[in-house]
C-alpha cells in the first residue's frame, strides 16, 4: 500500500483553514472533543473565538446549611419587592402565593454547571453564547394553558441597563380562535398583581444571569459579545464588548463582586411602563393575542434610553415567524394610550 494513501488528509490542510472549520462548529461539546485528538487540533481548538455552551443541569446533595437560603430570599422579596416597591399599588401586591412561586423560581436557577471548567480551554473567545437547562421553574401568564406566553431580554452593563417584558394569556392563529370571546375589563387588580409579580421574576432571572457572567468575564479577557439564553426561550440576556468591559473592571476593582448571599446582581432603582389589551389582533403575522401586555423597564437615573431602543432586538422564539410576531406586537402595543407608569425600589 502506497503510504501516501495512509496520510492523515487533515495534515494537508493550513492551520488557518482548520481554525475557521472549528470556529464553524460551535458547540462546546464537539470541540472539547477535539482537543483530544492530537496536539495540533488541541493546539487550534484552543484559539477559536466562537463557542455554543449548554449548561447540563444538576441535583444538589441537600445540606442542613442550605435550607436557610430560600428562607433568606423570601424574606428579601417580601419586604423589599412586596411590600415597598410598587407605591401605588402597595395593597394589592403582598399575596403569598405568589412570593412562594418567586422564591421556587429562585432556588431552581442553580441547578446548572458552572462554565467555568470548559472555558479555561478557550482563553481567546469573542463571542460566547449560553443556554440555560430547562428548570421546570419558567413562569407564565397562565400556568396551565398550552397557549400563554411570557418572554423577556435583558441588557446589562456594571448593573442593568434595560428590560422588556412581553406576555400574554393566549396567543395562537386567529383561524384557531374561538367564535365567542369573554369580554373582560381593561384591567383588573388581580391582573396588574400577576404583571408585577411575573416582572420581578423576569428581573430576577435576569439578575442571576448577570451574576454568572461576573464569575466568567474576568478569565476571558477577549470576549466582545455574551448572550445567555435558556433552554426554553423564555429569556434573553445580551452584552456588547463595551458592557463587558464595564463589568470586567467592575469585578477587577470590587473584592464584593461576587460574595452576593442572594447570587444574584442587585437590580437598582427602576422606572416602568406597563401596556395593557384585552385582546389584539396581529394582522401581518394573523397571530391573536389576548391580555396581552408589555413592560418596558429602565434605570430610574437613565433617562436617555428611548422606547423605541428599548424595543429593538428580537426576543427568544422557536423560530423567524414566532420572533416577528413578537416584534409586531410590541410595536403595535406602543401605540395604545392604555399606559401604567410605576416605579420600583431597588433589590
């Protein structure tokens, strides 16, 4: 046998051409894979700056120590998120069902790995995308229905920076809409309770995302671009190479950065716009939407941030059509006069 028919054809290829073939796979497991092959793949591998990384999820060994969290949290939700925040409608917000649900919340977004192990193995990544497990924690605006809705994105610098918060108790194709429809008042106490309720947990999820890429950002000195997603797509967190940067300095000069009992980032001071329709037809998408509602969210202190900014970017969906839906609603929304203006304290 000719012994040039025995040669490893990766060997013919230029490292240049091998790097842009592993920056094209992206999913971390693949590459990891990869590095064990030879010293070469591990030596290339090592320098892609693309990467997919799927956190698995884990089950705690339960500890005495740990019980005292929720505890803690729930207490802290209470007081700080119930009781005080919402000042004009300080009566209607203190039910606790609904902190039990928040605090559930909570607790379950740590079952997933850290990505601290696989990372160290990619210092050069630019562009780092994460996907949450699916938790069985995901709050929606109607807990059994196979047609609610609930999605949010977020933005953070040092601290958040915006939020936006689209729902819906249905949302399906008009032709699979039913022929008589409840008419229901524009907005009721019970339905603005649930709208707050289900904002500070979007926040919270937020806020914990946040606080994961503190304990990553500072070992990755080149990344530009994070997006942490998860698994159901029901939330997005996006930073841009100037927000990191931002938070790389912030973790580097704070030795407090990361000793948060409540492992989360603090969410200060909020200015919110609530948009309320009972029932909204979507005529270029002929998607239906009923009690749909939208949250825009900003900084008390950040006053240049406009709605329309605020409303660029898609939101998670399962695919094209289901993001240019939402996007077509929240700019049909905008343009109703049915408007909440509340504020939060910070927590």
């Amino acid at each position: 046998m000719n012994s040039k028919q025995e040669d490893d054809q990766f060997d013919r290829l230029p490292d240049a051409l091998l790097l842009l073939i592993f920056n094209k796979l992206l999913d971390a497991k693949t590459l990891i894979r990869c590095l064990s092959v030879s010293k070469r793949f591990a030596s290339l591998v090592s320098q892609i700056h693309t990467i997919f990384l799927p956190l698995p999820c884990f089950v705690p060994n339960p500890k005495p120590r740990e019980l005292g969290f929720p505890i803690k949290v729930i207490k802290v939700l209470v007081n700080k998120l119930i009781t005080k925040p919402i000042q004009f409608l300080h009566h209607i917000v203190s039910s606790k069902p609904h902190a039990a649900a928040i605090n559930s919340n909570i607790s379950n977004h740590f079952l997933y790995y850290s990505p601290n192990k696989v990372l160290k193995n990619f210092k050069e990544i630019k562009t780092l995308r994460l996907a949450l497990p699916r938790l069985g924690c995901e709050m929606g605006f109607n807990g059994t229905g196979d047609h609610s809705l609930l999605k949010w994105k977020a933005e953070f610098g040092e601290e958040l920076r915006s939020c936006v918060v689209l729902g819906a108790t249905s949302f399906q194709r008009q032709l699979e809409r039913e022929e008589q429809q409840e008419i229901r008042p524009p907005l009721t106490e019970e339905d603005l309770q649930s709208r707050i309720i289900w904002t500070i947990s979007c926040l919270v999820s937020a806020s914990m995302r946040h606080f994961l890429l503190k304990q990553i950002v500072g070992k990755l000195p080149m990344l530009q671009s994070v997006v942490i997603t998860d698994a159901s797509k029901q939330g997005k967190l996006r930073m841009v190479e100037q927000q990191l940067v931002e938070l790389r300095n912030t973790v580097k000069n704070s030795s407090e950065a990361l000793e948060s009992s409540l492992e989360r980032t603090p969410i200060p001071n909020l200015c919110m716009k609530l948009w309320y329709v009972p029932e909204m037809e979507l005529p270029a998408s002929g998607f239906a939407m009923k009690g749909l509602t939208l949250v825009l969210i900003k900084p008390a202190s950040e006053r240049s941030v406009s709605e329309g900014d605020l409303l660029l970017g898609d939101l998670d969906g399962e695919d094209d059509e289901e993001k240019a839906v939402f996007g077509e609603a929240m700019r049909e929304i905008v343009k109703r006069k049915m408007m909440f203006m509340m504020e939060m304290s910070s927590f």
